[in-house]
C-alpha cells in the first residue's frame, strides 16, 4: 500500500486492515453494495500523490437507492423509537468512534494530508464532543402552547423531523463534517443519505461500520462516495429528498440551492466560503495578537473556511507585526502530516496547489510585497506542499484580497482610522467569521457589531463548540449549526388546533 511508503510510518493494525480489507463500496441499509454501474473512482495520499483506495462511486440508480431506504427507515423503525433511545444510540456510537480514534486519525492524516497530532487531538474528540451535545437534545425537542384569540381553541406546536436529508460535505474536516451533519440531522428524527467530498471519502466510509454497530436501523444512515457531478447533483436535485444541508465553496452552494428551487423546493442550509478579517489595534497584546493571527491563517494549511486571511493591523503596530508573523511563520515546519515535527501539512490536491500557486503569482504580479514564502515545496517528494505564505498589500482588490484561496496565503495590510477599518473589512462577499484583537473592550465589542460575519472572537481567533452558533453573513450561506440552533434546521414546526366546545 502506498502510504506506508512514508518514512518512519507505523500504522496502528485497524488502519491497515481497513486499508487493506475492507471493500470501499456504498453504504446503503445497513450493507456494503458496489455501485449499479460499477464505477469507482482514486482517493490519493496528499502527502505524496499515491492512491490510497479505489471507492465505488455512487451514480443516480445508487442515489434512488438510498433514499429509498432511507424514507423507509423515517416512516418505519427509525419514527417509532422514543427520543430517548435515538439518543442512546447516538451516545453509543460516540463512544465507538472514541474507541476507534486512532484509526480513524490515521486515515484522516492519510486520506487529507493533514498532522496527525492535529487529527488526533483535535478533530477526534470534537467529532465525539459534537455528537454528545447533539444527542442531549433529543428528549428536549419541544413545542409549545399558544394564546390564540379563539377562547374555545387550544393550540399548540410540534416539531417534527423533515424527512430524508442528505448531507454534502467538504474534505478538510472529513469526519468532523460528517458528524456536524449526522448528528442533529439524527437527534432530530431524520434519516441521512452522506456524501462525503470524493477526496476523503475513507473515514465516512469507517464511520458507516461503527453506525450499523451502535444498532442503527437500516437505512438511518446511508454512506455515497462519489464526486459533486454525478453524485451531489443527483442529490441537490431528487425529489425524494427533504433537506439538503451543505458545506463547500459558495459556487456550489449556489448551484445547490438552484437544483432544490428546480426540483421539490427541498429545505437547503449552506455553509460556506469565507475571506474573514482579523484585526489587531495597536492597544493588542501584540505577541499573543501575531500568534493569534498566525494559526487563525496557517491551521488545516489555510484550508479552513473561517481563516482570518485579510490581516488589518493599525498603523502603529504595522511594522512590529509584520516582522513578528514573518519570523513565527518562519519558524512552521512543512511536512506530512506523520513527521514528528510539523505544523503545516501538504493541501489536499495537485489542482488546489497549482490554483494556490497561481493566486501567489497573480498577487506578485499585482505588485503585493511578499513578506515570507511565495512559492511551493519541492523538496518534499511528489506531495502537494506549499510554503506558508505572507502578502504586504494597499489595494483591495488585488484577487489574493478578495477570493477564498484556501490554502496557506495571508495578506496584511494597515489601517488609520475605525471608518476606514470598518469599511474595509466588511468589503467582501463574505461573513463567516472575523477577530478582533484589542485590550479596549468597548471598542473591541463595538467591531463585533459593527463587522458583518456570523462568528466573531474577541482577543482568539478559530474556537469552534458543539453549543455555540456558527453559520455565515452574505454568501457565506445561511442557517445555523451547532446549539439549539442546529435542532431548528433539521425539524419543522407543526401547529395543532383543538376545538374544545
Ligand atoms: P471545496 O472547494 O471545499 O472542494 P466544493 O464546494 O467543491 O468545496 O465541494 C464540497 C462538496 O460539494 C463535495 O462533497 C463535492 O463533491 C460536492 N459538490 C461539488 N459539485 C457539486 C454539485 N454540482 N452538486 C452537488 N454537490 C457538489
């Protein structure tokens, strides 16, 4: 197998079975099921171009498939179990998935590229933290009762699950993704078609094993590899299928929400792309700022959709943090994700690296001062690596300023004034998320508001938690994941009138 061509690799004895033994086939009612055409398609190690497996690829036939078991598995075994035992299924299965962490983190490192300590440490134990919160809320789902005019009327709500819903989901948090659908779309009464990103499909596809073992019913869960055309579109577009909840790029968000509106006006939540500002006022503990603003950028390699990738610092701290990021970035090991040391991993594919490196090139051109890297890393054999790279810049828009990169490449730039600050920081398409680092809280709470993003952390940047809110501002999508907040996606509210003459 490929991946074990890496140095110094020893893969735990799950992993190598899953690799090897395991067939890399649908999931649909509880079985493992090659695809109608037999198609399959290559999943490959980031790290060093090699395949990792061939994985069925789900087509249209496949796709009428699943949501046939799953809208059989809604109306029958799945609705008629209490909340309670839907959660302690959900509960099981984290506590599966805890006992099979270090698998399931090597294959994250294999299959995504990125360090194995970050998919360990971090990404693990917030997949099962998620699901826990979720699954907590699933005997405390509840209407209400509603003072109508009409005295001889009693009224209430419900609410109830929506159905089938398929979850489309992005490869640089493969299981976290996953999960992030699973669990509310479960907690709530779903059933769930997942089509994991055809870049890492391998540990949804291990995920799947663990569901039918926590007692699932058939057809609750259902796993389709595949890529965007044909699978996602045959999903965006079924007429069998609910709700359709989605993180990716804002482009496909859009066609998405187009196929839902051109089919059953399925219930569509999209999370999205992000360009978010981070800025550090000259009042910041500047060192903890640099550091903040290091990671909020050079995490995931850059491939975060909540990156703090525009840089404002105020004009008096400007050249100090210029220097200090340029020497920490400086410091950041580049290597695969199983090195003992390393901080930046490789991007997921050579087509992402080679629009990376494009967009460095563009910013060059433009005339943007590259302050540290600019380029890729050959030495590290056929992985897709690229240098951590940071922009000096003046003119907004410059396209390294205005698109989402996604990879390892800020631009810092300096501020005057709070009209200027604000104005340009909320010059973008997006608003996912934006940072603020300042030792005025008064100012500090007054950016929070004035800045047009659904995430805002004030003195940190990138902290994420099953209770708390995350969802996007503008066309960084709509809806709200995590929280209570989640359990309202994936639900419907039913109003119940009741004479009683
Ligand atoms: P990224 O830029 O993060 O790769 P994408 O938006 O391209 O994000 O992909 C996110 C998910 O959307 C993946 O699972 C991908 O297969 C899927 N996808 C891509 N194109 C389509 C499409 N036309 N319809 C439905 N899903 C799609």
């Amino acid at each position: 197998m490929s991946a074990l061509k890496l140095p110094d690799v020893k893969l735990q004895p799950g992993t190598l079975e899953f690799l090897e033994k395991h067939p890399k086939n649908l999931f649909i009612n509880n079985e493992w099921l090659a695809a109608q055409s037999g198609e399959t398609f290559e999943t490959r190690n980031p790290a060093s171009g090699d395949v990792l497996a061939e994985v069925a690829l789900a087509g249209e036939a496949d796709v009428d498939a699943a949501v046939a078991a799953a809208r059989t598995a809604f109306r029958g075994p799945w609705s008629q179990l209490a909340a309670a035992d839907r959660a302690a299924r959900l509960f099981k299965l984290a506590d599966l998935i805890d006992a099979h962490a270090d698998a399931l983190a090597e294959l994250e490192t294999l299959d995504n590229g990125k360090p194995l300590r970050v998919a360990r440490r971090g990404d693990l134990p917030y997949v099962t933290k998620h699901l826990r919160y979720q699954a907590g809320w699933a005997d405390k789902i509840e209407g209400s009762t509603v003072p109508v005019t009409y005295p001889d009327q009693f009224v209430y709500t419900r609410r109830e699950p929506l159905g089938v819903v398929a979850g489309i989901i992005p490869w640089n948090f493969p299981l976290l993704m996953a999960i992030w659908k699973l669990g509310p779309a479960l907690t709530a009464g779903n059933t769930l078609i997942l089509k994991p990103a055809e870049q890492t499909p391998l540990t949804a596809l291990y995920l799947a094993d663990l569901v039918k073992e926590a007692g699932f019913p058939p057809g609750v869960v259902n796993v389709l590899p595949g890529p965007g055309l044909p699978t996602g579109a045959a999903l965006a577009k079924h007429m069998g299928i609910d709700k359709l909840a989605f993180t990716g790029s804002t482009e496909v968000g859009r066609k998405i929400m187009e196929a839902a509106a051109n089919s059953n006006l399925k219930r569509v939540s999209l999370e999205l792309g992000g360009k978010s500002p981070n800025v550090i006022f000259a009042d910041a503990d500047v060192n903890a700022a640099i550091r903040g603003a290091q990671w909020a950028v050079f995490s995931t390699a850059g491939q975060e959709c909540v990156a703090g990738t525009r840089l404002f610092v105020e004009r008096a701290a400007y050249e100090q943090v210029v220097e200090g990021l340029k020497a920490q970035v400086e410091k950041m090991v580049v290597n695969h994700g199983f090195a003992e040391k390393v901080h930046v991993g490789p991007v997921i594919t050579e087509q992402q690296m080679s629009r990376i490196v494009g967009y460095i090139e563009e910013g060059k051109k433009a005339g943007a001062e590259v302050v540290t890297g600019g380029g890729r890393v050959e030495e590290l054999g056929g992985g897709y690596f690229v240098q951590p790279t940071v922009f000096a810049y003046q003119d907004d828009s410059l396209s390294i300023v205005t698109d989402e990169i996604f990879g390892p490449v800020a631009a810092v730039t300096a501020f005057d004034d709070w009209d200027e600050l604000i104005a340009r920081a909320n010059n973008t398409i997006y608003g996912l998320a934006a940072g603020v680092w300042t030792r005025d809280i008064g100012k500090a709470h007054r950016y929070a508001h004035a800045v047009q993003a659904g995430t805002v952390w004030i003195n940190g940047y990138g902290m994420i938690d099953p209770a708390a809110p995350f969802g996007g501002y503008k066309q960084s999508g709509f809806g709200r994941e995590m929280g209570k907040e989640a359990i309202e996606l994936y639900t419907q509210v039913k109003t119940v009138w009741v004479g009683m003459q």
